[in-house]
C-alpha cells in the first residue's frame, strides 16, 4: 500500500474508532512515515513550523474575552437591549435570542460557546413563559452557529493562517453573510413563533426606553466596536485586539458589572488554556499530516480527478458544499477545516474562485455541522439546557438548516456578498 492510501484509510479508521482527531492525525502519520521515504528529522521541524504561527495566539485570547464577558453580566446586558424592540412579536423571546446570539458572536468567536452563553438565559426564559422545549432549545442552538460567522470568528482564523488569507479580510468577508443568515434565523423563530401562537411580551415598543436600556448596557454595546473597531481601522492586529478584548473583559466585567470573583477569573483562564492548547495540537498534527500529503501530491491528484469530472465552478462548489455537509456529521468544525484546506485550496484557486469567498462558503456549511447529529456540538449543549432529547432537537432544527442552506446557495453563486466588503477595503483581489 502506497503512503498516500495509508494516510487517508489510517486516519479514517481512527476516526471511526473514535479516537481524538490529534491522535488519528498522529497514528496515521506515523504509520505513513514507516514506508515512505521522508526523513525522519523532518518531523520536530514540520510541527514547530506548524504551531510557530503568531495570529494562532489570538484563539485563546478570544476565548478568554468571550468567558470573562458572559461570567461578567455582559450577556444580560445584551438580552436587555435587543429584547425592546423584538420581544413584542410573535415568538418575541425566539428572536430575541437569535439577536442576543448575533451580538455575543462577535464577542466570543465560538458556536458552541455562543449556545451556551445566550441559551443558559433564554432557554429558561422561553420555557416559562410557554414556548416550547424543543422551540427554544432549537432557537439557542442554530443562533449559536452564528459564532464562527460573525468576526471574530476562530475557524477563520485558522482557515486564514492555512490559506495564507488575511485575517483582517476574513472578517470583513464574514460581516454581511452574518447579518443575512441572522436574519434568516430570525425569520425562522418569527414564523415558526406565529404558527404555534408562542406570542410575545405584549409591551409597547417605544424609543425612550430601548434608548434607557442602551444607555445602561453602554459597555457592553461597546465591546464589538471596541475589537472589531480596532481591527478594521488598521490600529490593531487580531492578535493585537484579542488582547484589548481581554482587557476589556476584565473592565466591564471586574470594574463596571462588579460580577467577577477569583472562582470565575480561574475558570475563564482554565477554559482558554483547555481550548488553545487542543486547537494548538491539532495545528501541529495536522500541518505534519499535510505536508506528507502535499508530498504525496494529494492536492494535485485531487484536482485533476475533480477537474476529470467538470471544469464548471458552479457544479464544483456544489459538490463540495455536499461533501462539507457529509463530513460535518462526523467531524469537528476546526478538524475539518484544518485537514481539508490545504488539499481543496489548489482546486477551487484553478478554478478561479476567490480564496476569501471559499473560505466563507468553508465555515458557513460547517455551521450545519452544529445542528446535524451525531456530531452536532450545538445541539448537545442545548439539549442538556432545555432538557429535551437529541431526537426532538434535531427535527426542530431543520427549518433553520433549511434557512442556513438556502443562504449558502444565495452565498456561493453570488460571491460579491462575501468579497465586495474586504476587496472594497483593500484585501484579497
């Protein structure tokens, strides 16, 4: 068996004995090494390069931010804010909930921490004024995808430092597909809220008062303009803003909320460390796995059978949307990107696809990644939240897979929506 078919069937039988995706990485590798002819000396060098990468730092600063501000009462704030104007409608609470999670996203940078930020206030609050287990508990976990899409988002951070994309780009790139699948979802609560007469609040809407909420959740309000501001104004690095954001964390959190104690300090820091230090492994496992694939010519290969088939960029992505949605049901969301960026990239480039637009279309099919069991991490989250089974959660998501799949078609033959904001400013093409 060639080294090439021993790294895809070693890592695939890994993975389906359930093995960690760094360990299957690792065995496959090492298997391949035994009959190849690399060096073994290249090893320690490929995995130093593979984690020696400086914008990977902003991963668990994100993190951090993202636990410091939700332990903080930044959540709340949130809530208290974009439930004003939504909370009146039919299934007022479900949008409200679907917005809550398009602001906490671009805090927290992560889907399932998103879910679990936003749904441990709104699920509790949607069950007791009537609404449905399953409803609320589908709610909370299809916002939550909004994590990776809305900057800052960790997938596109590694998706930029593979790709040898801009970072910066890819949150531009992520702001107006953000906002439309939010509103997809949005539409989705509304009319889902109106069939099964999950009325809302009943109050009055008026702007005095979602100005006194805005007022009083100003620091909070604050925190995307204070990172993304940063970013997108050419002051900061992402690495750079990461850490404002911790900063910033601690401030509102410790010196404004006054709701940050030593307890919930040590589980922030011992969050980021746990997630930094798997996302690190996995970098480095997996960079050492690519390069024996690049030397293998596995992209190459891969094109040309791709390229066998059809030269027609339309029916490419289709097929690569399909495979991402297979995939996502067994594989993690940064596994995934991870393993199949540095082989799919060469094919969608001779295609003339824009790298950044690829990427887009990358992270948003694995937002279903979230909601498909058995792997649907969003969907574990929300179901211990609500308290309902796997079974019923998974069908009450599909309208929002539905709406998620509708907007990927909108995003993957139009690509300008993804594109126009970071080539506007410079970044890409």
């Amino acid at each position: 068996m060639t080294p090439l078919a021993l790294l895809i069937v070693a890592l695939l039988a890994a993975l389906l004995l359930g093995l960690p995706i760094f360990m299957s990485l690792g065995i496959a590798t090492c298997i391949a090494l035994l009959v190849s002819d690399v060096p073994l000396n290249m090893i320690p060098q490929v995995l130093f390069r593979g984690v020696d990468q400086f914008p990977l730092l902003a991963i668990p600063c994100f993190i951090l931010a993202g636990s410091l501000m939700e332990s903080g009462g930044v959540t709340r704030q949130i809530i208290d804010v974009v439930g004003k104007p939504a909370g009146r409608i039919y299934g007022g609470l479900g949008v409200t909930t679907i917005l809550a999670c398009m602001f906490f996203s671009a805090i927290s940078g992560s889907g399932p921490g998103t879910t679990a930020a936003v749904g441990a206030l709104m699920i509790p609050a949607m069950i007791r004024e009537g609404y449905g287990r399953d409803y609320a508990g589908a709610v909370a976990s299809s916002g939550g995808t909004l994590g990776i899409l809305i900057p800052p988002s960790n997938p596109m951070i590694i998706y930029g430092v593979i790709a040898n994309v801009s970072i910066t780009g890819m949150f531009l790139a992520g702001i107006i597909p953000g906002l439309m699948i939010g509103l997809a979802h949005c539409f989705v609560a509304w009319y889902v809220g109106k069939r099964c007469d999950f009325k809302g609040s009943g109050e009055k809407f008026t702007w005095g008062d979602f100005f006194k909420a805005c007022w009083r959740s100003k620091w909070a309000l604050s925190t995307p303009v204070v990172i993304l501001g940063s970013i997108y104004s050419g002051i900061c690095t992402p690495v750079e803003a990461s850490v404002i954001a911790v900063f910033y964390g601690f401030f509102v959190g410790g010196m404004i909320n006054r709701q940050l104690n030593f307890e919930k300090i040590l589980q922030a820091l011992t969050d980021a460390v746990l997630t930094g230090g798997t996302v690190i492994i996995i970098v480095g496992t997996s960079t050492l796995y690519g390069q024996l694939l690049a030397m293998e010519q596995a992209p190459q290969k891969l094109a040309n059978a791709i390229l066998a088939i059809s030269q027609n960029w339309y029916f490419v992505l289709l097929l690569l949307i399909g495979v991402f949605y297979l995939l996502g049901m067994f594989m993690e969301t940064l596994s995934t990107i991870i393993i199949l960026t540095p082989v799919l990239l060469p094919v969608v480039t001779k295609l003339g696809i824009d790298p950044i637009h690829f990427g887009i279309i990358f992270i948003v099919t694995n937002e279903v990644a979230f909601l498909t069991p058995p792997l649907g991490v969003n969907l574990f989250v929300a179901c211990k939240l609500a308290d309902v089974s796997l079974e019923r959660l998974s069908i009450h998501v599909l309208p929002h897979i539905l709406a998620i799949t509708f907007c990927i078609l909108i995003l993957a033959y139009f690509p300008q929506i993804s594109v126009w904001l970071p080539h506007l400013l410079g970044y890409g093409k």
